[in-house]
C-alpha cells in the first residue's frame, strides 16, 4: 500500500513539468524553443484498440518500445486488449552542452536535432546497439548523405552472420532502409530501417535506427558538416521556474530486460546522489530524497520535480 501511494504521489509531481511546457502539437516532432528553456513537449494518453500491441502505440506517436513500456508497468506489451489508458511519456530534458546540430543519448535511446535558426528542437527515438555493439562516444559530425544506399556487411558482421553477401542493395531487406548519413567514424551512420519495430530497443551492431519516416525527414533537414555529439547519459537534471527535475532512463541491460518481458532488475545511477547534490547548491535542504532513491530505482524515463515546496516566511513582520 506504502508503494502504491509513493508511486501516485511522484506521477502528480511529474505532471507539474507538462502543464509548464506544453505544446499544442502533442505528438509533433518539433518543438519552439526558447532561450534558457529547458524542457519540451506534453505527457499523453492512449486508448488502445483491439489488435494494438506497444509496438504499434510507440510507432503512432512517435516514441521508443522500450521508452513506452518502462512508464506502463503491468501492460502487456503484446496484446494490452482495447480499452486501455497508455501513457504517453513524451516530455522531454534538453541535453545539456552546446545547442547544436544532432545530440544522441545512447542511454535514453533517442536523437536530438537544433536546426540552424536556433529556435526550434526537433526529438526522435532511435535503435541503439546491442550488449557489445555500442557506438562510440563523443564528438563528430555528419560527412556525406545516400539515398537508398547499399549496404556493405562489415567483416565483424560477416563472421557472425556468414550467410550474409558482400553487399546488400537497395530495397525491402536492406537493413539501412532508405536513408543514410554517414559519419566521421568508418562504419556507424545515422540510418533508417527495414524493421521498425527495432526502434526503442538494443538492436544494432552500433548504427542509429530511425523510424522510416523520421529518417526521411531529418535526412531532409541535416546538411553535410553537420556536428553530432553522442553522449551515454543516464540521467538529467534541470531547473525549471525555481524547481529541480530529474528523469532516470533504463541502462542498456535494464533495456534488454523489458524487451523480453521481464521485471528490471534495479540497479541506482553510479553519481546521482553526488550529482543531485551539485544541482541542488544552497537549495539541498529541499530536496526530496525518497523521491530521488525511488527515480533511480525505478527509472520511468519522465522528468519529476525532485524539490519540495518552498515554504512561505512566517516569521513576524517588525
């Protein structure tokens, strides 16, 4: 009963974060962005439909399997049944660091992209690589574009998969899909694919997946030269109107667990109480720490407000 009363108590405090941002395009892509601002877009709900499974709800509103199953314990992701209230969890952190050209957080599964007017954020969810398989991290940046390009199986690949030729071309079992931008690093590229269902999951051997139709329109938007910055974060905090946010995302073994169905093992962020701590500064004594401890056990993936009202001045006036 104790659980069930925490939980309620911190989904009323994440709600605080939409009703500060919301957006009238609920499950739009791009969002206005601010000088200073911090968050982007609106918590939703889905009612699902006879033969709707988690994987179809992701793919129509644009959101990650893994990102939609973690916020809707219980459900099964299979066959929810019609009539069931999905939560949409698409209220976003903006990554932290300089505003520019393509940011990646393997850790949340998902792509960001400033576009040069610097007033927009455009969000999408990717498929990132599987135990063993992950894409490098740091800096670099976007050095050529393909239109229904071909694939050439690196010999890593190769060794697992011998069947495999020494090129696949274009069409419906290439597994780039029909765009691909390449990057400064031989080998990885920001791609779509022939598998849709992959996105939201562990799944590549380092590339970036995107749904078919966001590649499309990110490959539109990207120019060459553009800077990428891939970090593995698996946590953000932010202020928000003298208020500190915290969302926690599933690590990648907590990742592979939910894909198969299975309870996350829990597992705190390594530096969160430390790194809560410096965000906090002179305002420490109200941070709530039950709520803190339960994000990192739980890691619903939505922005919470981690600090406890402020509470009026009741001392006598002179």
């Amino acid at each position: 009963m104790r659980r069930r009363t925490m939980r309620a108590t911190v989904f009323g405090i994440a709600l605080a974060v939409v009703i500060a941002v919301s957006s009238p395009h609920a499950n739009a892509a791009s969002f206005p962005l601010f000088s200073g601002q911090q968050a982007v877009g609106t918590l939703g709900t889905y009612v699902t439909g006879d033969e709707d499974t988690l994987l179809d709800v992701a793919r129509i509103n644009d959101l990650g399997y893994g990102q939609l199953v973690v916020v809707n314990p219980g459900i099964d992701p299979w066959l929810p049944g019609p009539g069931r209230r999905v939560t949409l969890p698409g209220v976003y952190l903006v990554p932290d660091g300089p505003r520019r050209g393509i940011v990646i957080n393997l850790s949340e599964q998902r792509l960001y992209y400033f576009p040069p007017d610097g007033r927009t954020l455009e969000t999408y969810p990717i498929g990132v690589g599987v135990q063993g398989w992950s894409t490098p991290l740091g800096m670099t940046q976007v050095t050529g574009k393909e239109v229904r390009p071909s694939w050439y199986p690196p010999s890593s690949i190769r060794e697992e998969e011998p069947e495999l030729p020494e090129v696949v071309p274009p069409g419906p079992d290439n597994p780039l899909g029909e765009y691909a931008l390449r990057l400064g690093w031989p080998s990885y590229l920001i791609h779509g694919t022939h598998k849709p269902y992959g996105v939201g999951r562990n799944v590549s051997h380092g590339c970036i997946r995107l749904y078919p139709e966001d590649i499309e329109r990110l490959f539109g938007e990207v120019r060459v030269g553009t800077p990428v910055r891939v970090v593995d974060e698996e946590f953000r905090l932010a202020w928000i109107e003298s208020e500190l946010y915290l969302v926690v995302f599933p690590n990648k073994q907590q990742m592979d667990e939910l894909d198969v169905n299975e309870p996350m093992t829990p597992a705190t962020p390594a530096g969160l109480r430390e790194r809560v701590t410096d965000a906090a500064g002179t305002q420490i004594d109200r941070i709530d720490w039950r709520i803190v401890e339960y994000l990192g056990l739980k890691r619903p993936g939505i922005p919470y407000r981690i600090t406890k009202p402020i509470q009026p001045d009741r001392s006598p006036g002179p």
